[in-house]
C-alpha cells in the first residue's frame, strides 16, 4: 500500500459482482519477493513472468508477430505480455514523453509500459490491448500493421503441463 492505496495494481473485475483482488496478492507476493514495491517497479517484463511461472519466456520482437499468432497464444490461455519501446528521455525528461502526443494519448498507448491482450479480432485483423493499470484507460485498439509498429516486444509463456526450467 502507499498512502492506503494499492500501489500499483488495482482491483479489477466484477466477477459475480465482486471486485476481484488476485492481482493486487499477485503484485504484494512477488513485492515481497524482490524486497520492497520499489523493486518491481520498471523492469523487464519477461523477468518479471519467468519469477511468477517458473518458465522461460519467449520475447520476441512485435514487428515479426502475426494477429494469427497473438490470436493463437491467447486462445491457448498463454501469459502473453507486449511491451512498448523504452524512452530514455521519458525518465530524464517526462514532459517530453512521446505518448503525450495526440497520437498516443488518445490510445493510452504508454512508453516504458506493458500490457496483457484483452482480445484478437483475426477476420477484423485487430488485437486490442489492456492496461494493467486498471480499467480507467482504455482499451487500445491497434491494427496488425499498428501493433507491429507501435509495440516493441511480445513475451510469451506457455502455461500448460510442460516442464518447469530447471530449479522451478
């Protein structure tokens, strides 16, 4: 908690018409985990899903994933996280960010961020994507060509009954 509030996650969902809370005991374990919430803060988020899963995830660069494979990954119940290029200038000069252009803001389409996908429209050719932040941003509705453009990586980790790595 900082200041009473959840730190980073928030409860999301309305399962039955409950607030769901895993993901905030999710954030307070691996939290816990690393030593403080200051610590997972950033980070790489293929890191981050090795820890919780016990598995190695694939990254890959987003401009050589297809909807077709986004779609199937899903559709398999795969952790799929796309994270968006990192801004140097972003940390040293915030009001500089290129996700306060227009552009950006309108697709709540963050630098230095991660999101999980929401849903793959194959026949529209569509992937939208959703925030983890909460459900106060909007959904980002990209194009395959805009994902592939505009995202920079896709890390993807299978969560069937296939070995753990090694020690997991």
């Amino acid at each position: 908690l900082k200041d009473g509030k959840a730190a980073f996650a928030k409860p999301g969902g309305a399962a039955a018409g409950r607030r769901e809370l895993w993901p905030m005991l999710v954030e307070k374990a691996y939290a816990k985990l690393k030593g403080t919430y200051g610590m997972i803060d950033g980070g790489l988020p293929e890191k981050a899903l090795e820890e919780l899963t016990g598995r190695v995830p694939r990254v890959r660069d987003a401009a050589g994933v297809s909807i077709k494979e986004l779609a199937a990954w899903s559709a398999r119940g795969d952790a799929v996280v796309i994270d968006t290029p990192f801004s140097l200038l972003e940390l040293w000069w915030p009001s500089a960010s290129v996700w306060r252009t227009p552009k950006y803001r309108s697709q709540n389409f963050v630098t230095n961020h991660c999101y999980w996908i929401h849903r793959v429209d194959v026949e529209r050719g569509l992937v939208v994507l959703a925030n983890p932040w909460g459900r106060r941003y909007k959904l980002v509705v990209l194009t395959e060509e805009e994902f592939q453009r505009r995202a920079s990586r896709v890390s993807v980790v299978r969560l069937d009954d296939s070995p753990l790595k090694s020690g997991g």
